[in-house]
C-alpha cells in the first residue's frame, strides 16, 4: 500500500472485470479497495470495516443496488454511495439519488470525473465523522479535560498534572485570566482516583461575599434571616471528590480563618449547629493574583497560603507559546462548527494574523474571537475580514517590543507536525488525527516543510 492513504473504497458489481479494472484505478489513485460480487456479500464487508464510499453496481442478479443502498442509508447513513448504472436505469438512479445517494454514473464512467467525485464524497464522510466525535464529545457526560498544544511549556504542565493527579495535597494554579486554570483542574479531578466523585466549583469572586459563607458551609433552618430550609454547603458536596475554588485570592479574610480550620480539622461545622461533620475531599485553588505580595499586605493570611500552595501549577499565558495558537484555533473551529453546522477552514492570512496578536484575555479570548469568526464567515473560510478590528489592528508589527516571541505561520506549523511525529511514533495516522488535518492536508505538509 502506499504510504498516501486517501481512504477505504467498497466497490460492488457482480461483473469480475468491471471490479478489477475499478479497483485498480482507484488504488493507482491510493485508495484502498475492498470488492464485493452481490449485496449479501457487501453487507458482510459493511460489518467489518469502516468505509469512506460505496460504489456499486445498480442492476445485479438477486438483490440489486437500490436495495444495498436502502441498507447502508438504515445501517450507516453517514457513507455516502455512488451508482455505476446502465442508461435503462437511469431514472432508478436519480430517484436514489432524491433518497440521499450521493452520486451516479452512467457505464462505462468517465474516470476522470470519478475521482473528483469520489474524492468529494471522501471528504464529506471524514467531515461528518469528525463533527460526530465532537458531538458526542460536547454533549457527552463530563470527563478527563484535554489540554491543547505541543509547546514545550505545556507538555511541562501535562507532566506536572500525570504525576500529582492522585495525591491529596491540595494543588495551587497560578495564570492570568483565560490561560485555563479551570481546565487543568478538571484535569486533576477527573484524571485521578477521585473521577466517580463530585467536582465541586465555586468561583469566589463571582459571589458577593456575604453569601460565600452560606455557599460553603451547611447552614440549618433559622441559622439567619431567609434560612428557611436545610441546605449542604459547597465544602459537603465535594464529599469524597475535588473541591475548586476558583480566583481564591477573592476570599474575604474572615472566611479564610474558616477555610483554614477546614482544610486543618477536616471537619465542617454548619451554621446555626456546633455539630462538626467530616469531610474528605481534595482542594485545587487558582488565582490571577501574585498571593506572596498579598500576604505581605495583610490581604491573605500566610498560614492559608501555605496550606493550599502545597504543589504550585503555573500555567503560561498564550503569548508565552504561540506555536499552540494553530492547534487552538483548528480545534476552536470544529467546535464552533458542530454548533453553526458548518464545514469552514482558516485562511492562511487568518491563521498569521491570530498568530501574531498578543492576546491580553488569553486562550478564552481566542476561542471566543474563533466563535465570533466561524458564526460570521460566509463562504468557505475564515478571512482576515471576519476578525474583531483590534485583532486585525493591533498583531504584533515587526517594529514592535514583543516582535521576537513572533514566530513565522510555517515555523510553527513544522514544530507542531515534529512535535506530534515524535509523540506519535511516526504514526501518521496519529499525527492527522491529533493536529485535527486530514492525512492528505498531513503529507502535503510533510513534503512541503521537507519532514518526510
């Protein structure tokens, strides 16, 4: 087989030389074939493997093509057919074709016009494959959080996280706004032992902070004005899991004294009862603040800040590695497409320019600025045009004080594809799969930044 794989083909005709002639065509081409001489014996080959196309025959002794195509649209809709079918069938052809077929030819076919055929209804499969992953992936139940990106700055992170992910020490991540310190919590959480059990997020500066406490802690009926039932607090639901709180450095300081006593004790005292409750769960904490300089003003309390920075996780903004903005950005655009049921690629003047800005809000600001991009594209890329005006307006100019951290688009491309080639084996398979391109999109790559 060659080493271009661009997909595997059923081709079914009961005629032996029409499907050897095919076949080989199709394989000169770098598909691979697998050939059928009757439906049954097609439907058998659909059970085994997961085909790109089906090309078959319309008029074949015994059941016929439109039949087979009748079990694939009920089987496995997401394969597109194409018909081989003589003139006096035709008519058979375009009413399968109203039902969802995706093509036909008239025999003998013009081989030309196949294969850009073929290699469109290819396309469409994987297309539709990948925004069934993401779909599931979406709305599938939480579970282990991904981080995106070669950089080496990353891969530390990756590291950090694989081998703290089971320990109860409670874990302190550091970054500015938006560079994912959620994620790399959820990372921790559902990496770990403690997977099956709650995950527990409260963001301390969201809530105004005369009813933090009530959202931590239980509180009984009549504990205070409009305590009118029973309520388990934040601390008592992350019993057996992770709690996360989140901008920690928020926490007024009177609930710091009690947070202390928690995470010293394990045990949670509800408001309005001196019953004290055990509790066992995990605390990750994160902050945008440099906590040292708080605690020397007075503003965190030093004992607390020790208890939770037992293992500190600093995570790098996005300026600090660019070479993951591509990543980012195809993966962004798939989401965003799953949900605006599009099929859209970036520009390469697109790409360069979300490279080269600076972004101040970080991966957050990104995916959203690729969000905002993919719901107002109109054709079939993502333009320059379809960016914000300070994104298009304000990239790093060569000029400019940060201009050294701006790596060229086909820099970072070939760092991500060694990156991936040396994580993967080699596998190449693996590689298209994990950088979100298609195998041909990969060896063109290849060819062209001479990693072959």
């Amino acid at each position: 087989m060659s080493a271009v794989d661009k997909g595997l083909i059923l081709v079914v005709d009961d005629e032996a030389s029409a499907r050897r002639v095919l076949s080989a065509i199709l394989e000169q081409e770098d598909y691979r074939v697998v050939s059928a001489g009757d439906v049954d014996e097609a439907i058998q080959a659909l059970s085994r493997h997961d085909f790109d196309t089906v090309i078959t025959d319309m008029k074949m002794p015994g059941a016929d093509g439109l039949q087979l195509h009748d079990q694939i649209k009920q089987n496995y809709p997401e394969i597109p057919v194409i018909f081989l079918t003589a003139y006096g069938t035709v008519e058979s052809a375009v009413n399968a074709m109203n039902l969802g077929a995706f093509y036909y030819f008239v025999k003998p076919p013009d081989y030309l016009n196949l294969k850009g055929i073929l290699a469109r209804a290819v396309e469409q499969r994987r297309l539709k494959r990948e925004l069934a992953q993401l779909r599931q992936r979406l709305t599938g139940l939480p579970g282990p959080a991904q981080f995106i990106g070669q950089s080496r700055q990353m891969h530390q992170v990756c590291d950090l996280v694989e081998a703290i992910k089971d320990s109860p020490s409670s874990v302190l991540i550091c970054g500015e706004t938006g560079v994912g310190k959620e994620l790399a919590a959820r990372a921790l959480h559902y990496g770990s032992v403690r997977r099956d059990a709650p995950f527990v997020t409260v963001n301390c500066a969201a809530i105004p902070g005369e009813l933090l406490e009530s959202e931590l802690f239980v509180y009984e009926k009549g504990a205070f004005t409009g305590a009118v039932s029973r309520r388990i607090g934040r601390i008592e639901q992350a019993a057996g899991g992770t709690l996360f709180l989140d901008e920690i450095g928020e926490l007024d300081i009177s609930l710091q004294a009690k947070l202390l006593r928690v995470l010293q004790e394990k045990e949670v005292e509800r408001l309005g009862d001196n019953r004290r409750i055990p509790v066992d769960f995990r605390l990750v904490s994160s902050t945008n603040r440099e906590l040292p300089q708080e605690v020397a003003k007075g503003t965190f309390r030093e004992d607390l800040f020790y208890r939770i920075n037992v293992v500190r996780i600093d995570l790098p903004s996005l300026r600090e590695r660019r070479e993951d903005i591509p990543l980012l950005v195809s993966e962004f655009v798939k989401e965003f497409c799953v949900q605006e049921g599009k099929v859209l690629v970036v520009s390469e003047k697109a790409m360069q320019t979300l490279c080269a800005y600076h972004w101040p809000g970080n991966v957050r600001q990104l995916r959203n600025v690729v969000e905002r991009a993919v719901v107002l594209s109109r054709g079939r890329e993502i333009l320059p045009s379809d960016l914000p005006d300070e994104v298009r307006g304000q990239s790093l100019s060569p000029g400019s004080a940060d201009s050294p951290a701006v790596i060229p688009l086909r820099e970072l491309e070939a760092e991500a594809i060694r990156r991936a080639l040396a994580e993967c084996s080699g596998n190449k398979s693996l590689v298209a799969k994990k950088l979100g391109c298609s195998r041909k999109a990969l060896y063109r790559r290849l060819k062209e930044y001479d990693l072959s």
